[in-house]
C-alpha cells in the first residue's frame, strides 16, 4: 500500500511519524513535482492550497483511492469545506474520511496520549484506518459524517482568536470562561452535535481556544497589540482561522462577527472597545 501524506508542516510532520510506525512505503509530497500515484492520500494542507495542489496530481479515473483529510478551514471566496474542494478535484473514485480533534502538533511528536475523530462518509473501513493511524498514544473514535467535523474545525480556529483577543486584553479566567461557553452555545446552532463527535467539534474547540500552543489563540493576541500583517509576521506560520474569518459572516453569530469586525478594521487602538461592545450585549 503507497501512502502520500500532502504537506509536511507541522501537522504532516506529526501525521506522517504516527503512519510511518505502522506503514513502509510512506512518502511526503514534494511541492516541486506532481502528486505521484498512491493507493492513500493523507491531507495536511493549508485549506486555502488545497485545491490548487490537488489540481496537479495523477489522479488516474477508474483507480480507487482513499483520501484522508487533516485539513482544517474554509476556502475564501467560495466557502468550501475540504470535503467539497476533494470533490470537485478529485476525479478518481474515492472514499473519503476527516481526522479531526483535540491535538497540538507538537504534542503528537512528543508521544502525548491523544484521541482524535475519523467522521466518513458511506462505507467505513474501520481495519484500515486503525492499520494506519492506531499506536500506544495515538487513538480514534470514529463518527458518521464529515460536514459537522470539517465546519466545526473550521469555525473553532476563529472562536480561538476570539480567546486570544480576550487574553490580549488583559481579562481573567471569568471572562475567558465566557466565550468559550458562547463559542460553544454558538456552534450548537450551528452544526447538529453527535454524541460520537464531541472530541473533534466541542474538544478540539476547548483545546484550541485555551492555550499558547495554539496559532490562532496567539494571534488574537497579538492583534490587540499590533497590525494584522505584523501580527501574521511574528507568528510565521499559517494562521487558519485568519483564512476562515471572510466566510464566517453567513453564519451571523455574535461572537464570529465580532471577530470579523476587529481582523477588518485591522486597528490595535479599537479591539477593546469592538470586544467590550460584544461583552456589554451578552
């Protein structure tokens, strides 16, 4: 079995170390070249070069491929969840699941115990998934469906700016207490919850929205303190939810547009009053 894991950042790196335990012929994709052939495509990329990626691959049409998304974001301008990107790149047929959940890179490395979703659509073949992904510390739950996995993962890397924004701003525990229970009041509304679900919408938000390690958390941060590209600069890495925020808009909740609000006005010296206005209405 010829496994391609796309995109050797920080996530690819700690997906392709779990695999790699389990799997020989294991490789990186090489921005350089083509996708080669492989019976396995495992997605670690930014959301927003998703498509032109998979767009150079030799996708041959009557060979069945699994594709694995690790991805996490929603295309600008279209408002594509990685599902729909695959799909519409795709043309080999494919069985298609998301990993998703609570996982910091860099903790994955570290061999910290971790247990993260694997939502699918129509047939699950559950044998192989554990085959590739199953180690003493690194385990999965599997759910049925991908959208409220993909959508969730999306929406909590910019309920985790909102956080930073929070910490930035100099306020306690009470105050962080609270929007991370609005963000996950918000996202109930948004997405149908499924008991099978939990670890990658409602704990991956807890996790990102609470600590450092995040990119998004400590961009919230920084933008109460300095101007977006600045803040982009010093964190030197993809930012997704600052990828996310355009699509955010149709979702019309409080606590998403005010994050909107604040990346849009892209002024240090406002974030205080645009973040106590939101706090003053709850």
């Amino acid at each position: 079995m010829k496994i391609v894991v796309l995109g050797n950042g920080a996530w690819g790196s700690a997906i392709f170390s779990i695999v790699a335990k389990n799997e020989k012929d294991i490789s990186y994709w090489d921005e350089k070249h083509k996708i080669e052939l492989a019976d396995v495509y495992i997605i670690c990329l930014p959301v927003q070069a998703m498509r032109s990626a998979l767009k150079r691959a030799k996708f041959e049409k009557n060979r069945k491929i699994v594709i694995i998304n690790c991805s996490k974001g929603i295309e600008k301008k279209t408002n594509k969840l990685p599902v729909e990107i695959v799909s519409e790149t795709i043309i080999s047929d494919f069985e298609y699941y998301t990993l998703i959940g609570p996982s910091f890179a860099s903790e994955v490395q570290d061999q910290q115990p971790t247990i993260v979703n694997v939502g699918y659509k129509g047939k699950c073949d559950v044998k192989l998934i554990k085959q590739l992904f199953t180690t003493n510390y690194f385990r999965i739950k599997f759910t049925k469906g991908v959208r409220e996995l993909e959508l969730s993962s999306a929406l909590k890397n910019v309920y985790a700016i909102a956080c930073g924004i929070c910490d930035g701003l100099g306020y306690k525990n009470n105050t962080k207490i609270l929007i991370i229970s609005t963000a996950i009041a918000e996202l109930c509304k948004i997405i149908k919850l499924k008991r099978t679900g939990i670890i990658g919408t409602i704990g991956d938000l807890i996790l990102t929205c609470s600590s450092n390690e995040s990119r998004n958390f400590k961009f919230g941060q920084l933008i109460t303190k300095h101007k977006i590209k600045e803040s982009l600069k010093r964190i030197g890495a993809t930012v997704e939810g600052f990828g996310t925020v355009d699509s955010v808009k149709m979702f019309d909740k409080p606590l998403l547009n005010c994050v909107n609000d604040i990346i849009k006005a892209d002024d240090p010296k406002k974030v205080k009053c645009k973040f106590d206005e939101f706090l003053n209405k709850l």
